[in-house]
C-alpha cells in the first residue's frame, strides 16, 4: 500500500460520518414538548416580546378632530390594520411610536379613544416600552392579536412637531386615500396613491356605495354625496380607477372591483369626489363675523370664558393675522375657503365688542377651529384699540396652483451666457451678487435653465392681490408685472442650506394654453388683465430672461432642487399643500441631471458630498 493511502482511507471514512450524522435528527426533536404554563382565568398573561414580523411595522396616525402629528395609533400586521389598547400604555411607548413615524419625540398620550374608535383588530395590549426601542414591536406585550380590550381603549399619541433630522424613509402611513380641492371638512376630490404617485378616480358608475367606502377609510361616516363631473374641483397626473363597483361594506376602495384607465377612457374634467357625513361638532357656535356688507365677510369675534366660567365675546389682534389663520377661521364659521386675511377692520367697526380676547394666533391652515392654532397665553397686542382687530373675506371657491415636475426634470441644462448679453437680467436682479463684481461685458455667467408651468387646477380664477395702478412697467420684457414675488428657486444642500437662488424679480401672469373646451382670459401683452384661468396654465419657457438659477459659483456636487409657488401666500388658494416641488440634482462641473422630481415637501434623499 503507498504511504498515502492510509490518510486517504482516513479522509473518506470522515466524510461519511460527516454526513451519515447530518442525516440523523437533532437530539432535540426527541424531547417531550415543555408543560404549558397555567394561569387563573381573567389574569393578564406574563409580557413578552412581540417580536417584531419580518417586515417592517407600518404604523400611522388616524382618527379626528387632530392635527398632522397626533392621533389614533394602528399598526399593520398581517395585512390588516389594528389598533393599541391602553392598557399599561406610557409616555415611554409614545416616544418610541413618534421615532417610529418620524418626530423626535412625544409630548403626551392619550386613552378612551380620544380620536375616535378604530375598526378591526386590537393588535397590542398592556404594551411597555422602555422608551429606547426602534419599534413598538421590540416591547414587551401580551403578544400580538391577544387582548381583552374593546376600540373603547384605543390609544393615541401626540407628538412634538419636529422631524428627526435626516430622516428620508418616513414610516407614517397615511391612508392609501385622501380628499383634496374641498371646502369643508370630509369633503373633495377622491385621490388615491398608487406606487407611491397620487391619482383621481373616474367618475364612471361613481355612486354612493363607492363614496361611502372612500368616506369610511377616512374615518367619516357615510357618504351624504357621490359628485362627479370634477365639482371639485380637476386633477393632475394619473386617472388610476374607472367604474368602481363597491358593495358598501368594503374597508379600502382598493378592495372593490374596478377598471383601470386609458386615456381614451377618462379626463380630469370627469374626477370623482364625495361629500361625507361628519359629526356635529358646534365649532361654529364661538366665532361669528359682524360689519361685513355680506355673510362672507366682517371683522372676527370669538366666544372666551375667564376664570370665573363668565363666557364674552371679544376681538382678536391683527398684528399676526395671515392668509392661514383666516383659512381656519373661515373652515370653522362653514363659509368655505378665505380670499383674505385682514390686520385692519376700522370700516366695520358695528359691533360695540372693543375688547381683544386673543392674539398671537398662528395656524399651519389645517385646523379645524382657531382654538387648535397656538396663541399668546395672555393677551398681547401693541395695537389694542378694535380698528386693529382681525378680519376675513370668505369665499366658496378657491384657487390652487400646481407646477408640472415632470417638464421641469425633462427641460433642465447648464448654459454659459455672455455677459454682454445679461445687461437686461442685471437690471432686474437675476444673477448672483458674484456678477456685480465681473469684467463686464467680458465673461460669462453660468446659469441653470429650464421650463416651468405653473396649472390652476382649483375652482375659481388665480389674480393678483395687487391692483393694476400698482403694476410695474418693465422695458425690458415690454409689458407689466404684477406680483413682485410668485415663485421661488432655490438649489440646497444636503442639510437644506441655500446655496444659489433664482433672482426673478417679479411676474406677469397669463393663459399660456388651456385645456379642451376652456378659453384664455387674462394675457400680459397691451395692458391686459392678469392672471390664471382655471382650467389653464401659465408657461415659463426655459429661454426667457430670468428663468433660470446663476450657479457660477456653485461647485460639483448633489443638491436639492426645490420650486415653491405663491411662497408668502400672498393670493389665498384651496391647497398650499402642492404649492412646493423637489428634484434631485447633481451637477458635475460641466453637466446637470434632474431626477425624483415631485410635488409636495417630501425630502430628496441625497448622498452627502465629503468635503
């Protein structure tokens, strides 16, 4: 036998053990099953973790009257979403669902279904967090689906109305529907979010079994309308759903049957919306208006008590009344949307109300009553005396306005412009400080172009607040502008510091085209009215003096691209909302590229340059 053979023979015969005993069962599959634990009947359980499922805990926030950052707390856990008992629940449990949504932390909780009783499963109950955790679904708890709770006990939480800074892949689930375009409250446009992109519904077979399943995923009741023939109001983007046939009964509109849309089918002329039935709340018995020449205007008074329970009407200060605080304040009198916010009043001063009862309201535009707006503690106001209090014009139409993001992405470049052909733009302010200090008329200054269309997809016309004896004449365009500020450009940085704007001074506004079947109201040319029809849009094209951004002294780099309509609010709209966009950008010294652009205040999630 040669010398190797004896250590060949050892290697197979090592190999074969190896795997014979691989084949043999483990040791543990022949143990008797461990005894099950026994408990008095009606005890809790001992807790234990829930386990977090394999894929990641959707949780969101449900449930009215609440604002953005509070609500009902449901968890999606096998294809269904459930609610949280309240049992054992803590500010430590709050904390670790606000992280889990997105806000830094939680400023309370609350217990008994304040935000209304969810539907389905209790997923969670006697929950305790010790507050460090990533997920709800690393706390201890009886274990997921057992609970001896009804949606009596839901659990909700409040949290501090702060992003976690650089937080990109948002969990808070918001409902896969929502309604936009409406006046009042569980009213509007259907829109559904499809892959990640929001779209309308066709009004073929629309009725009220369908609106009812769109009102109830809301956390309406029944639905009080089926309206169809864009009532409230056109689209933008894609129609996803046609001839939605609902029994009534189902929990999402996903869940009925329906037809997807060519579009030979369907038209934003034919969006479905609804009309939902909402609980009385009273909201508009403490605020009335007094003085206006009609029901839909006047100066605000609104109903306090003091310490005593003794219940006054009183005025509000003006000092920081907006086009947002009057959006609330017209939402709770029920008088639609609002035209105007007023600082002064004096011209319908007919009420013998002369004392101010709040000041320093601040609204977001989304509440429901000027009670859920933040204030002053105590009064305190400069201007005291009642010709200074707060005013509204209402009004049942609004308009809304809505840039194109895809002909933004699709029509960006980098131009080098010869200063001597700036002249014009350096009258108007739309180079960078950088250009005043340049070898003129010699050089160039590099300037980011591209088209922007700006839609009026709302329910009255887009004007103006400033009258034509205020417009100014700008030689070189050849027409007037009237509005100084319209749209903003800004370029960002990965921590959202400005690092180049756009400089456009100011705008003329007209019916570039419209749709089928709408006519042209307003253009600049000799003198004409301004504006956006509804119906219209107005066209910036990417060659005109000032559309662009002077990035000369920008280096390579990835950026944020952001276009806000309307900054200041100057012209009240329906939806302030869909007034911002935002691309990805990245510019390599010689070239750019767009991509993500998309309307709304999402962030861009961008790589961070090392520098």
């Amino acid at each position: 036998m040669p010398p190797s053979a004896p250590l060949a023979l050892g290697l197979l015969l090592g190999l074969w053990l190896q795997c014979c005993w691989s084949q043999t069962p483990p040791p543990s599959s022949t143990r008797a099953p461990p005894p099950s634990s026994t408990r008095a009947p009606g005890t809790a359980p001992p807790p234990s973790s829930t386990r977090a499922p394999a894929q990641r805990l959707k949780v969101r926030l449900a449930g009215y009257p609440r604002k953005h950052n509070e609500g009902r707390v449901e968890l999606f856990h096998q294809g269904e979403w459930g609610t949280v008992c309240d049992d054992d629940f803590s500010i430590s449990n709050a904390h670790v669902l606000c992280r889990q949504l997105g806000f830094v932390e939680a400023t309370g909780w609350t217990h008994s279904a304040k935000y209304g009783k969810g539907l389905g499963r209790i997923w969670l109950d006697n929950v305790q967090c010790g507050g460090g955790e990533k997920s709800i679904a690393l706390c201890k708890s009886r274990g997921w689906g057992n609970s001896d709770c009804t949606h009596d006990e839901d659990a909700g939480v409040v949290c501090k109305d702060e992003r976690i800074p650089g937080f990109v892949d948002s969990n808070v689930i918001d409902s896969g529907v929502r309604l936009k375009g409406g006046a009042r409250l569980g009213e509007g446009r259907v829109e559904v979010l499809r892959g990640g992109e929001w779209g309308t519904v066709c009004d073929d077979r629309w009725n009220l079994q369908a609106a009812s399943v769109v009102c109830r995923e809301l956390g309406f009741g029944s639905a009080k309308e089926a309206l169809t023939g864009a009532r409230m109001g056109q689209g933008m983007g894609p129609i996803y759903l046609s001839e939605v046939r609902c029994l009534g009964t189902e929990r999402s509109i996903w869940n009925c049957p329906f037809r997807n849309v060519s579009s030979e089918d369907c038209q934003h002329l034919e969006d479905a919306a609804v009309r939902c039935n909402v609980p009385y709340m009273g909201l508009e018995n403490t605020i009335r208006i007094t003085g206006g020449r009609t029901r839909y205007e006047g100066r605000l008074e609104v109903l306090s008590t003091d310490p005593n329970g003794t219940q006054t009407w009183g005025l509000i200060c003006g000092e920081t009344w907006t086009t947002m605080e009057a959006m609330v304040a017209c939402r709770q009198l029920g008088l639609g949307y609002a035209n105007q916010g007023l600082k002064e009043t004096w011209y319908w001063d007919s009420s013998n109300v002369t004392d101010m009862v709040l000041s320093g309201v601040r609204c977001s535009g989304t509440e429901m009553s000027l009670s859920q707006c933040q204030h002053h503690p105590t009064v305190s106001c400069q201007k005291a005396a009642a010709k200074f209090a707060a005013g509204v014009i209402c009004s049942e139409t609004a308009s809304d306005l809505v840039l194109n993001a895809s002909l933004v992405q699709q029509t960006v470049y980098i131009e080098d412009r010869p200063l001597h052909m700036l002249y014009c733009a350096a009258e108007e302010d739309c180079l960078s400080k950088s250009a005043a200090k340049a070898n003129w008329p010699y050089g160039h200054r590099r300037l980011l172009r591209f088209s922007s269309q700006i839609h009026n997809i709302g329910r009255a016309d887009f004007k103006p607040k400033a009258g034509r004896h205020s417009w100014v004449w700008h030689a070189c365009h050849g027409h007037y502008h009237s509005m100084d500020i319209f749209t903003h450009y800004d370029l960002l940085n990965a921590n959202g510091t400005k690092v180049a704007e756009g400089h456009k001074a100011s705008f003329c506004l007209e019916d570039t085209d419209c749709h089928e079947g709408v006519s042209k109201r307003y253009e600049c040319a000799n003198f004409g009215d301004q504006g956006i029809t509804v119906g219209c849009w107005d066209l910036y094209r990417h060659d005109i003096d000032c559309q662009w951004i002077d990035i000369t002294d920008v280096k390579p780099g990835n950026y944020i691209m952001q276009i806000v309509i309307n900054p200041n609010q100057e012209v009240a709209e329906s939806d302030f909302t869909n007034n911002a966009m935002k691309c990805n950008c990245k510019y390599d010294g010689h070239r750019v590229w767009f991509h993500n652009c998309h309307i709304g205040t999402e962030p861009c999630s961008i790589p961070v340059d090392p520098d």
